[in-house]
C-alpha cells in the first residue's frame, strides 16, 4: 500500500472506526432486507427509500451526540463469561457486576439494538411515520453493526497484534472494491417472525462475529506476506480470503434485519402501514 494511503487511513480512522461496512455496506443490507419484507409488509417506495439512506445517520449522529459511539459496538470478549461459554445477557446485571463505565466502555451495542427495536414496535402501533422511519433506519444500522466482526472484538483494529489499520482496510476499502460483486451474490430467503427472545438472537450473532475475527485478521496476515509493494494486490488477496464470509455476512444480516422488521409489526398488531 502507498504510504499515503497508509497515513489517510490513520488520520481518517477516529472519524471512520464505528462505520462498519462503510455507507454502502449499510445501505446494502438495508435495501437487501427490505426486499426481503417487501412481500410480507406493505410499505411505500418512498418510505423504502428513505429507510435506505438513513441506515446510515446513527454514524453521522456520533458527532453531536457523546452517548452514540458506544451503540454501535461491544467488546465482547473483554467479558470472562463470554470466554468461559456463559455470557451474561443483562446490562443491569454487568454493571453490577463490572460498574456501569467499563460496561459502557466495552459498549452497548446489544442493548441499542433491542431498545431499538421495542420503539420501533411502539411507532407501529402508533403509526407514527416519523418515528417509525428513524427507529426501522436505526435498527438497519445497528443490526449490521453486530454483524461486523470488528464491532464484537477488543482487537477492532488489529492494535493487539501488531495489524494496525484492518478495520478500515476490510469493512470500507475491499468491501467498496467489491461492492457489485456482493450485491450480486445475495440471495432471497422467506422472512419469518423471530420467535426466540430477542436478546438472545441479538448475543448469538454477535458472539458468531467474534468468532469470525480470526477469518478477517488471518486473511490480512496472508495478503500482507504476499505482498510487499502492491496496494491492489494486497487487497485481492485480502478478498481471496474473505469474500465468502463478508458475503454471507452481507446476506445474514439482511435477513436478520428483515425479520426484525417484521416480527416488530407483528407485535405491533399488523398495521395497515400502505398510507405512511
């Protein structure tokens, strides 16, 4: 890589370290998951739309709003429980146990989510197209959040093993070089209503993303060792490694998300949405 874009990506990273997936990433899996919802309930192009172009504002909120940044990841494996197979599910009973600043340091990714979620079942029931446009945009977002192995893992950005920069390098550069290519692979799978409590759906994809670290910080291991010199070259082998799990990703967090989505309708009572 140039050493200007090595040192654009340093300068960059506090601005870019919670965009997981970048824009288009985001937007990917929300226009994929609405499809996905399309059969089932009726919304709107222009509700669609916006929901699309939206997913992406809780990054942008980050700025003016300080409790934001800790939404949209958790360190998961700071936790003993988590290592020792048993992870505790319960904000309230972590603070407990670690104090409500390392919590909230470590993140709150999986709270955000589900607190998330219960407004956007309430803006159902009230059929409150403003608040069901910012709270279906805001699930978009954190739902793919927690389907980025780098938003579940102290090591975010590589710092613990000497790969300093991985996280912008997998989650926006390969993934934009690649974005047609992903967008082709997705595939169309029936929506369903969740009917495991939410918490424990939320923990289990964010447990298997921290379980998929090893993949990415591996796969830029091999594409660094091959390639000295070569920008492009490092970031082929980059997606020779990792293609079938960031496409997989892509696809189940699409489908995650569209049936939030709908089991947050259901819960709501089915409203007829088709007047938003």
């Amino acid at each position: 890589m140039t050493k200007f874009k090595l040192c654009l990506t340093f300068l960059l990273f506090p601005f870019l370290l919670n965009f997981a997936w970048g824009n288009e990433g985001h937007k990917l899996i929300t226009k994929h998951a609405l499809i996905l919802i399309a059969p089932e309930i009726d919304l709107s192009q222009d509700v669609m739309n916006y929901i699309i172009e939206h997913s992406v504002d809780p990054d942008y909120r980050k700025k003016d709003d300080p409790d934001e940044p800790q939404r949209h990841f958790i360190d998961i494996d700071f936790y003993s429980e988590f290592l020792n197979g048993n992870m505790i599910k319960s904000k309230e009973t972590l603070k407990a146990i670690y104090g409500d600043s390392i919590v909230t340091k470590m993140g709150l990714l999986p709270w955000a989510t589900s607190e998330t979620f219960d407004k956007l079942v309430n803006a159902f029931k009230e059929k409150d197209r403003e608040k069901i446009l910012l709270y279906a945009s805001d699930l978009a977002h954190y739902v793919g959040d927690g389907h980025q192995p780098l938003h579940a893992t102290m090591n975010y950005n590589g710092q613990l093993t000497n790969q300093k920069g991985i996280h912008f390098r997998y989650e926006i550069e390969m993934f934009n070089r690649h974005l047609n290519e992903i967008e082709a692979s997705l595939t169309k799978e029936k929506v369903s209503e969740l009917k495991t409590p939410l918490s424990d759906i939320i923990f289990d994809y964010i447990s298997e993303s921290n379980f998929e670290v090893d993949i990415i910080l591996s796969a830029d291991r091999y594409a660094t060792k091959y390639n000295q010199k070569d920008e492009n070259k490092y970031y082929e082998l980059l997606w020779f490694r990792t293609r079938h799990l960031t496409i997989d990703k892509i696809n189940r967090a699409s489908l995650k998300l569209a049936s939030m989505i709908y089991t947050a309708w259901i819960n709501a009572g089915k409203p007829d949405l088709s007047s938003l």
